[in-house]
C-alpha cells in the first residue's frame, strides 16, 4: 500500500440516505465502496438514514467518499454537518451544494453572469390554481418541461404538449416539491458533462452525448434499461464541444462548486447553441452512470476516478478556529 493511500486514513462512503434517489445512492456507493477498497483504501459502507452521522467521528473516519444524492445529501446539510464534525469530504461545499441542488436558484445565479438556460415559470403552492397553471404555455409555449425544482434523476418530471396535460404535470411535480418549475422545452440534443479539479485546476472531461426512445430519458432509463444510446466521444464538431466545455466550466464556478459534478444542458436543433439544464454535484456513479461514463473516453478507470476524487476530499473552512469562546 503506497503511503500516500495510507495517509488518507478510514474512509466511509456514504450512501442510500433519505432522498427518493436512495436506490440510486445504494447502487452509487457500493461501486465506489469496491473501487476505493480495490485500491488498498480503508474503505466502509455508512448509511446515513441508518446511522447517526456523530458515529462518523466516534469510530475515527478522517474523510468522507460522498456518494448521497438529492435531499439530506447532495444539498448542503449533509456537507455542513461534515463541516462541523470537521472531516473532509469529496464533492462542493455548503453554498455551492444547497445552490446547485435548487435548480431556480441555479438558473438564477447562471443569469446573472450571461449564462444561457431555457426560459422558465415557477408556481409557488398559491401559484397552482387553474388560471394560473393554464397561463403558463402562453409564456412559455408548447410542449414544455415541468419538474419539481428541488429533486433529481428525472423524478416528478413531465413534457407537456398540450394545455390539457399542464394539471396533471403540475400535480406530480407538487409530490416531490411544493414549489413547481415549468421550464421550455429546448427541441435538440441533449448531452453532459463532467468536471473534475479544484479552483483553477478544474477542467471538463469528454461530453457525452445522449440519445434516448423518444426523448424519454426518465428514471426507469437512466437506471435499468438498456434503450438509451450513449456517444462518448460524442461525435460533436470540435468547436461545439469546446464551447459546451466552456460554458459548463463557467457555470461550475459560477455555483461555487469544487471536486467534482456534471452539467446537463441541450443543444438548440435550430441553431446548434447550448442551453444548460442543471448541475449534479454529487453525480450517479453506477455501472449506467456518465461521470464514469466520460472518465473512461479520456484514459482513466473508474477505479482509478474514484480514488482521484477521494484525494480532492476537503473542508470549506479547513483552518476554522477550534475551541472558540462565547
């Protein structure tokens, strides 16, 4: 074992939690769990919706292998409860993690530095009558995108092509989330993109392309079928990735993120320009998943990703004032 793997100490990979994309995180962790063990790390499964994360402190873990995603985990809490056990963790810190898992506040931060994302509607819980609901494919135009703005993996997600189907949609989205994003719908190909690094060495890996029956690139396919195509490479002209590069580097600093994450974004059929969708910052890392998906287009094992991400573990405030008086 190289000491540079022994310094990193006891490590848990969090995984499951309580969010609705638990079975994802499962599948998430125990990859990651294998990869870093196969590695020589002193690596150990930790479910959070299980255990009480003060255990992580009392059994002595000097870092934390984030593989939580949604709620309680891939939004800021869990981030800050690390914060104050004091052990680094993998993935962005508080701001940018509660930023970016609030898909709003993500757009609105992207605008505000001339970012491009689809035009968009939020009806708040006394925003949902029917008036209110109906006049938003006047705004925005049909079909359209609704989803709760607060949740991943597709989940409470509805393409709406008809003023008739806006309640329904409205309904499901209210499921996951009180609030409702209503979104349009960009008519092109839709792609990602990870990045990896911190500060000024962040940088993309390889964009991939994504191709699924139908523009149905909904939960069940994500996961556990095998009909949607993946390109990586992604066949693009070069210029069109580097822009995509571009503007996704951008939007990852723009959030404040750091370690790692992946942009969704769709490119215009009409005129070829990108549109950014969201930021995943603790991406899927399953046997289907694109972070590892892209890892492997430019050289690198997942085992060998793994591990670069577990190096990257760190704190938001690592030099924070112990012992502080009243």
């Amino acid at each position: 074992m190289s000491a540079e793997i022994q310094s990193m100490g006891k490590v848990a990979v969090l995984m499951g939690g309580l969010s609705a994309e638990r079975e994802i995180s499962l599948l998430s962790g125990q990859g990651v769990l294998q990869a870093l063990r196969a590695s020589g790390v002193d690596a150990h499964a930790f479910d959070p919706a299980q255990r009480d994360l003060s255990e992580l402190k009392a059994e002595g873990f000097a870092r934390c292998f984030i593989a939580l995603h949604g709620r309680f985990g891939e939004d800021g809490t869990v981030q800050g409860a690390l914060e104050w056990l004091r052990i680094p963790y993998t993935g962005s810190g508080v701001m940018a993690s509660a930023i970016a898992m609030d898909k709003v506040m993500t757009k609105r931060v992207w605008q505000s530095v001339g970012l491009p994302t689809p035009r968009y509607v939020v009806l708040s819980p006394q925003q949902q009558q029917r008036a209110q609901i109906c006049a938003v494919p006047d705004e925005l135009g049909l079909p359209l995108i609704v989803k709760p703005p607060r949740e991943g993996s597709s989940i409470g997600v509805s393409k709406v092509a008809g003023y008739s189907q806006m309640q329904d949609a409205v309904t499901l989205s209210a499921r996951y989330d009180p609030d409702v994003l209503c979104e349009e719908f960009i008519a092109g190909e839709e792609v990602t993109c990870p990045i990896v690094g911190v500060g000024a060495d962040a940088h993309t890996l390889p964009v991939v392309r994504i191709s699924a029956p139908e523009g149905a690139y909904d939960y069940q396919n994500k996961y556990f079928t095998d009909v949607v195509s993946y390109q990586c490479p992604s066949g693009l002209a070069q210029a069109e990735e580097q822009e995509i590069s571009r503007i996704v580097l951008a939007a990852f600093k723009a959030l404040g993120c750091r370690g790692w994450a992946r942009a969704d974004l769709m490119i215009r059929a009409s005129d070829r320009k990108p549109f950014l969708l969201e930021m995943n910052t603790s991406p899927g890392m399953t046997s289907h998943s694109l972070v590892p998906m892209s890892a492997r287009a430019a050289g690198i094992s997942y085992e060998a990703l793994c591990l670069s991400l577990l190096k990257l573990a760190r704190l938001d405030y690592p030099d924070a004032v112990s012992g502080a008086t009243a």
